[in-house]
C-alpha cells in the first residue's frame, strides 16, 4: 500500500468515526436526554 | 540546551500514547455539566454548590499546570501523568462519594484540578517538544489538540448514556477505573533522557527561563491571546445555551449546536497544527481570534433560527481549540523545549483565568441587564484586540548571550 493509499486510509476511517459518533447525538432519546440536562442547569 | 537525549521516541509512539491519554483526560471533564442534575437533586444541594466546585476544578488547572510543568520539565512526563491518572480516579470516586459541599469542592474542585493539570496538554506537549523533529512539531501538537477535542466529542454522549444506564454515581465510578488507563499508556511516553531519576543538564534554571519569558514581549502578547481565547471559549460553551434559550429556541437546537461544535473543533485543532508548520503561527493566532470576532458578530446581528445556530457553531467549532498548537508551537520556537511544560503551563494559566472571567462575568452581566448583549461585545472586542496583539509576535528562537569562557 502506498504512503497516499495508507493517508486517505487513515482520513477516511477519522471521518467514519467521527460520523458514529455524531450519529450518536442525533439519536431521539439521547438527544431529550442531553438537552434536559444541559437545560436544567439554566432552570 | 541538553535535555533531549540522543535516543528518540518513535513519533508513532508518541502520538499513539499522547493522542490517547488527552482524549481521555480531555473528554472525561467535558461532560460534567451532565451530573449537575443529578448531584444536586441527589444531595439536596444548590447550583451554586456544583457550579463553584467546577470553577475551583478551572482554576486549579490552570494553578497546578504551572507546578506540573515544572516537575514534567524536572523529572519526566512519566510520573506527572501516572501521578495525575490516580489524582484523576481519587477525585471521581470523590465526587460520587462527597456527601458535603466541602468535600465535594476538595475532590472535584481540587484533585480533578490538579489531575487535569498532570494529564492534558501541557505536560504531553512538552513530550512532542522534546520527542519530535521541529518540523513536525506543529503538526504533532495539532493532532494531540484533535485527540482531546474528539474525547470532548466522544464523552459528552458516553457520559449520557453512563447515566442513563447505570445512575450517576456509578458512572463516576466507572469513569474513575477508565482513567487509570492514562498509566499503561504513560509507559509508551517514558523518555529515555529522564531515565533514572536524574533530571537532564540545562542552560537555564527555572527561574532564570521564567524571567526570560516574562520579559520577553511575545510571551507577554500570546498569554494575551490566550486569555481572550479562555474568555471566548468558556463563556459560549456555559451560557450559549441559556442564550438560545432565552431566545426561544428549542432544547434540541443546543445539543445539536454544541454537537457541531465538537465536530468541526477535531476538524479545525488539527489543520491549525498542519498548517502551522507552513505558514506564519502569528497569523494563524490572529486570523483564528479575527474569525471568532466576525462569527459572534454575524450571528447575533443576522436573524436568529436554528439554522443560523447550526452555521455559528460549526464556525466557532473550527476555531474553538485551534488557538492550542500554534500558541504552543510557537512558545517551543522561541524559548525552546527545555522548560516547554513549564511555560505552556503559564500560557495556559492565562487561559483558565479568561475562562473564569468568561463564566463569571457572563452571570454577573445577565443579572444585573438581563441579557448576555453586553458580554457578547466584549467577546467580539477581546477579539479583535487578540488578533492585533499576536500580529507583533516574534517568531524566530530567542538569541541568548552566549557564557562568559564558553
């Protein structure tokens, strides 16, 4: 595999996880989750 | 200056175990605003017993990262972070097993304090200073800056579900056994200069590198800049969402924005670094606080709808950490890596002082105008003013009179 190969390799498994893990934001119930506890501290 | 040792870590190690250790350093702590809910309805006490026990836990970083700097510089990063890794299990398991405002001020005010100050950033840059090539040094802190970011990123929801699932001082429990990982991977970062104890030949003491620093004026203008870079950061992060509130927008508009900001900060830490190693840091530092002065200005003369949010908060995501490697970079160009850990610890205690300023002064406004108009101004003018301030900043390695006989 070339040094080009393995550099895109690398982008592409980063944006992949990064992705997962907005996916986890975008959730239904984790979102209410989350945006009732950020919204209780200002209660 | 002698401390680098002919033997160099390999850079993969380096990044494997520095990138590691700040995103779980970094991420564990972002999502504590998750337990002021149930921490406080669970011990019958008010906001303001939590809300001090985090500003204490912002202050103590930044006070203690000064004293880490110094004892990583003296004996090796090695026993700052192992000793930070039990600092940090000792104050979770604190903070789920305080049953008094006190104890619970001591344990997540103090020693996570202190723990961060032994496990986030300066301590693991003053490694990459030493460990890696100046022309990958840049670069290097950009993608330890983008490791913390995404543990930023990645906890906030694993926290969430931490509660959810197991209750909220088991969670803690089990934050408090993850960050004893920090340990293992403290062995990869063991450098061999500092190997037996003995800390390495220097040109310079402590206090004679601290004068040096402090009277140099590009020290004096980039702790400057970092402070306006705490006050920007800390205040919109705390009280965006009250903002948004107040505005009449819904709940999810807030996590969705603060979601992108996490996003786009991994995107925006890591091309700073890369690109601090081909153009001017100076003018990074200054575009990047220039930029966060135009986005706060746009968004709060534009209409607001929660597309606007959304555009905001990638915005100031791409320039939320990006300050952290060209600041560090260039405080490791001038002064060198000697007393790297050091003196990033007192850039960043400016830091922490902005941040304090930026939550505190945010409240205080809001109370006495009701609105946050007035602190959003500051933020665009401190922005400015930090754009300005770095634009003078030299660069190029500090010229040292050479010792008399040498």
């Amino acid at each position: 595999m070339t040094i080009r190969a393995r550099k895109l390799l690398a982008y592409g498994i980063a944006v992949a996880v990064l992705l997962a893990v907005f996916a986890l934001y975008t959730r239904p119930e984790m979102l209410v989750t989350l945006a009732d506890q950020i919204w209780a501290c200002f209660h | 200056m002698t401390s680098t040792s002919p033997q160099k870590l390999s850079l993969v190690q380096v990044l494997a175990c520095g990138a590691a250790i700040v995103t779980l350093s970094m991420g564990v702590r972002h999502g504590f605003g998750l337990w002021l809910q149930p921490i406080t309805q669970a011990q019958h006490w008010t906001r303001e017993n939590f809300s001090l026990a985090i500003a204490i836990q912002n202050l103590a970083w930044g006070f203690f990262g000064i004293f880490a700097g110094i004892i990583a510089d003296r004996f090796g990063a090695f026993r700052v972070l192992v000793g930070g890794a039990v600092l940090y299990a000792a104050g979770l398991a604190g903070m789920a097993l305080s049953t008094t405002p006190l104890t619970f001020a001591l344990t997540a005010g103090i020693l996570i304090g202190a723990a961060q100050a032994g496990t986030t950033y300066a301590v693991v840059y003053g490694i990459i200073g030493r460990q890696i090539d100046p022309a990958r040094r840049s670069w290097a802190m950009g993608v330890a800056a983008a490791a913390g970011s995404f543990g930023q990123f990645l906890m906030v929801p694993v926290e969430g579900l931490l509660i959810s699932g197991f209750g909220w001082q088991q969670a803690l429990l089990t934050l408090s056994i993850a960050v004893l990982l920090i340990t293992p991977l403290a062995f990869g970062l063991r450098e061999p200069g500092f190997a037996g104890g003995a800390a390495p030949q220097r040109d310079q003491s402590v206090m004679q590198a601290l004068r040096e620093a402090f009277k140099y004026p590009s020290f004096q203008l980039l702790m400057a800049g970092y402070f306006v870079c705490g006050f920007q950061v800390v205040f919109i992060g705390v009280h965006m969402p009250s903002y948004l509130k107040d505005k009449g927008l819904s709940p999810q508009v807030a996590s969705y924005a603060l979601a992108l900001i996490g996003l786009f900060n991994v995107f925006g830490t890591y091309i700073a670094g890369t690109l601090g190693q081909r153009l001017a840091r100076r003018k990074i530092l200054a575009a990047i606080y220039f930029g966060r002065s135009i986005a706060i200005a746009v968004f709060l003369w534009a209409p607001l709808s929660p597309m606007s949010v959304y555009i905001f908060a990638s915005v100031m995501g791409f320039l939320w950490l990006s300050t952290v490697p060209p600041t560090n970079a260039t405080v490791a160009q001038i002064f060198g890596v000697a007393h790297l850990s050091m003196l990033g610890g007192f850039v960043f205690f400016s830091h922490q002082i902005g941040s304090f300023m930026g939550v505190w002064l945010g409240g205080y406004l809001y109370d006495r105008t009701g609105s946050y108009d007035i602190v959003w101004y500051i933020a665009i003018a401190l922005g400015l003013f930090a754009a300005i301030v770095n634009l003078p900043v030299r660069e190029t390695p500090i010229v040292r009179p050479v010792p008399q006989g040498a």
